[in-house]
C-alpha cells in the first residue's frame, strides 16, 4: 500500500484530503474519558496541514442507529483534537450535507474540519453495496485525496472504509502503517518466547485468535471472565462467575490441543470474588475476598484473577522475547478488582520482550491505571482489528489500501 509520505512527496498544498481517523472515544456525561484514539490521529493530521492539505478528518463514535443522535456526536473529539493541534477545527453539523460542504468550501490550505459521525447516515454501516456506495460517491464529493488511518474500524466493510478508498487516490495515514507494521511481527518472523495473555469477559470473543495461536504461540494465559469458562471446562465450582456453556466443548478441545502442540496454556490459580458485581459508577466497596480457582463459593462471582496468579504470569513473561496482551484480566475499573490487571501490565513493563497491548480494554487500562505508555513497545488503537488480522482474516480497510 501507498503510505502518506509518498502522498506529501507527490504535494498537497491546497488539496481536499480525507482522513479517515477514529475517534471513537469513550465518554462519560459527555467529557472524553481516554483520548488516545485522537493523538494517534495527530502525526498525519499535523502532517498533512504543515504540508498545506486541507484536511477533512471523519470517523464514526458508538453505534447511532443510522441517524444523528446528540449522544454520539463528534463535537467533544472535535474540540479535543483541536486542543491536541493547537490550532482552530471546524465542525461540520452533517456528513455530506450543506454544513459539510460549507466546511470544506471555506477552508484555508493548512486548515482542518471535522465532520459529523459517519454513523448518522445509514448508508455508512449499509449490508447493501448499492446503498453503501451512493454514501461513499457523496463523501468523495468532499475530497480529492484519501488518506485511511481509522486502524480500529479496518476491519468494518463500511463505506468510509472500504467503498470511499476505490473512488479516491488513496494512502495508508501513519498510524496504520505503525500498526501493520507491528502486527506483522507477531504474525511473520516472531521472536521467541511468543507470549499471548487474553482477557475479556468473553470467550467467544476470542475463540478464532485462540485457535490461530494454538499453532503460533509458545505460552497463552487466560485471564478476566473468559477465565470461567475454562475452569469450568477443568471440572471446577466456579459460583455465579460469568460463563459461556456453549463454549465449553470448544474450550476443552482448545486446552487438549495446546498440550498436544506443547503450548503451556494456563488458566487462574486463584481469583478475586465478590457477592456481586461491583458498581462502577460510586466505586463503592465491592468487599472482595480471594479464594482458591477450584474452591470459588456457589454464591460468589470471580471478578479478577488472585494475587498468585499475577505473580505467576508475570514470572511467564520474564524471559520472554515478543509479548501481546489483549483484555484486562478482571474488573479494572473498579479498585478492588485492578489489581490482576495491573499485575500484568507492570510484568510487561518490566519484561524485555517486544510488548504489544491489543488496543480496546487493555489500552484504556494502561492509561486509566497510570502507566507510561512510552514503557510499552506498541500500544493498538483496534483490539477488535488487532484480533481479526492475527486470526489471519483479510481486512476490507486494509484490502481498500492496497488496491
């Protein structure tokens, strides 16, 4: 794929270029809670207006019903970026409509307009190519250059996505050439011990990446609810933990075949629980006690992995050479069931290994708990995209770029 450095070798100055970012942050009573996702956009962004590009940057934010909706507007992120820039941004009350059109038409070379989440129109997320298309050929009306640096939705066969790149020239942004450049060396050439630790509240979520690293991987760790379905699947009493019982035949094949591949996979020794789940909002004491993985009571949910199994993976990670992580092990957003999760991350920071933090839950905790993330050596902006590139799947986004 053709990266935006060819893209400002070639010139820019007074070209309409649409940044396909994302900045799809998350927000609590309306402020921007990790802003992550919008200085991962800020290399290009900035490039492409010190090169005198007049820059378009759209994204989509949740999950809008295909019509506009106050609660998802772009304006907060809008207002973040320009902060970030330290410059004016224009805001766009529409997509492709006259607000939009209007904020193109009056920018200066060297000037940015965000327009308004993508996900308000419906053609955006459309299953139809004919509907998904029109809305694409009304965005590139907008533009003469794209740029794709939206890593977290590659993986989304939307219009802004994969339709608008065959109707534009178009270029791989900074940030996604960073991320592919990363995930290839965790899918080509990978340096040994190969480490994986996964957490989630979902097992189905990552049973197509478990499967792929069967065969890849040299150690996997289980961690957060995903955890009880797999010591459920050991014959454990796991109380009111969350488990998946559809999953519990796939799960006692994935543990078989990873001993038959000489994969050490490990699973809890000891959890955190709790008589219920805890409140996010108050933070009120959850009172938690740590008992035992087999010995967890009928009326108590596992809510984080237990102090022994912290220091257990992190001892997994000391010698290894390549290290990614995707998902927290427990509760992390309340304090009384951080504490696995920061086990972890603190092992990563102190491993030598190439660290990678698969983007989504696992990003946010990084910042959220107070890490450096410069201590890390690769932090995703997609957990979602991530996953589906190391599962070995062609992602439409990235497929678009290299037409």
């Amino acid at each position: 794929m053709k990266t935006i450095d060819e893209l400002l070798s070639e010139g820019v100055d007074g070209k309409r270029v649409f940044v396909r970012a994302d900045l799809n942050v998350p927000l609590a009573d309306g402020l921007i809670t990790d802003d992550g996702r919008i200085r991962a956009v800020l290399p290009t962004v900035k490039a492409l207006a010190d090169a005198g590009a007049k820059v378009i940057v759209a994204s989509h934010l949740g999950r809008p019903k295909g019509a506009p909706d106050p609660a998802f507007s772009l304006l907060q992120p809008a207002e973040r970026l320009a902060e970030l820039l330290g410059a004016p941004v224009a805001f766009a009350q529409d997509t492709v409509g006259p607000a939009a059109h209007d904020a193109v038409r009056g920018l200066e070379p060297g000037q940015v307009a965000v327009i308004e989440n993508l996900r308000f129109n419906a053609g955006e997320t459309a299953k139809d190519d004919v509907e998904r298309g029109e809305f694409a050929d009304q965005l590139a009306a907008l533009a003469d250059v794209y740029v794709g640096d939206g890593f977290g939705a590659v993986h989304r066969k939307h219009a802004s996505v994969f339709d608008l790149p065959a109707r534009l020239p178009h270029y791989a942004g900074y940030l996604i050439a960073t991320e592919v450049g990363v995930l290839k060396k965790l899918t080509e050439d990978v340096e040994r011990p190969y480490v994986v630790a996964l957490g989630g509240s979902k097992v189905s979520d990552k049973l197509a990446v478990i499967d792929e690293l069967l065969g890849k991987a040299d150690r996997l760790l289980i961690g957060g609810g995903m955890a009880f379905t797999f010591l459920k699947a050991k014959g454990y009493e796991i109380g009111a933990s969350l488990v998946q019982e559809d999953q519990l035949a796939t799960v006692t094949e994935y543990v078989e075949r990873a001993e038959k591949n000489g994969v050490e996979l490990l699973v809890p020794v000891d959890v955190v629980v709790a008589g219920q789940f805890p409140d996010l909002k108050t933070k009120a004491p959850a009172h938690p006690t740590t008992v035992a993985a087999d010995a967890i009571p009928a009326d108590r949910m596992g809510l984080d992995i237990g102090p022994e199994t912290g220091a257990l993976y992190a001892s997994k990670f000391a010698d290894a050479a390549t290290v990614f992580w995707n998902g927290p092990m427990g509760v992390f957003e309340h304090p009384d069931f951080a504490e696995g999760t920061k086990a972890v991350a603190q092992a990563l920071v102190d491993s030598q290994a190439f660290t990678v933090v698969g983007g989504g839950d696992s990003a946010a905790a990084v910042r959220i708990l107070g890490f450096d993330e410069k201590a890390f050596g690769h932090i995703s902006t997609g957990g979602g995209a991530s996953l589906e590139y190391l599962e070995g799947k062609t992602l439409p986004g990235l497929a678009a770029l290299e037409d």
